[in-house]
C-alpha cells in the first residue's frame, strides 16, 4: 500500500452533488443553512459538511459531505431539510458514497 492511503475505513461515506434555486435566492438560501453547517460539523461522526456557492452557475449550489458512518449520517439527517429551505429549492442531484480506501492527494501541512 503506497504512502498516504488507507485502506479499510469500514464505511466512510461521502455524500456529493448539487441543489438549485432560483439564482435571485441562492445567497439568502446559503444564509439560512448557515446553522444546518455549524450543527453538522458540531455532530458525531461528522469529517466535513460544506455548501458552497458555484463559481459558474448562479443557481447551483454545491453539497459536500464527509461523515464516519452511514449511521452518523442518518442521525443527523432526520426528516431532511427544513421545510423553507426546501421550498425554495428548484432541484437536485445528491448521491451518497460508501468508501472503502482513501488516498491523500496532498500532504497534511497547511496553507498560508
């Protein structure tokens, strides 16, 4: 096994993909998950919780998720969104990954 992979993560799972609102919405949508981030990071087995604007499609908001479990993701999931965040949404295409290796891109050093 080569530097910087590990193999056998017993379920990490990434979830990816995107949501759409309507472009005039999407900076007001982003505000209000701003709690959603903050209690997810907060959560049992959560890795990492981003959503971020798209630097190309004005409505497209980008979803990236890293949990330990699948379990930690359904605990923390519950019913889905809040019911105004979902009504503002006009789309999406979310999967969920189960991973069994991983391998560092990059070294662990931060960036200044």
């Amino acid at each position: 096994m080569s530097p910087g992979c590990r193999a056998g993560l017993s379920g990490m799972v990434i979830i990816s993909g995107s949501v759409h609102v309507r472009p005039a919405q999407r900076a007001a949508y982003l505000d209000t998950c701003r709690p959603v981030v903050e209690q997810a990071r907060c959560s049992p087995g959560c890795l990492d919780f981003a959503l971020s604007a798209d630097l190309l499609d004005p409505g497209r908001v980008n979803v990236l998720e890293r949990w330990s479990s699948v379990a930690a993701v359904e605990a923390f999931r519950g019913e889905g969104p809040a019911e105004d965040q979902a009504a503002v949404l006009v789309g999406a295409e979310v999967s969920q990954f189960e991973v069994t290796a991983e391998q560092a891109l990059t070294g662990a050093e931060e960036v200044a």
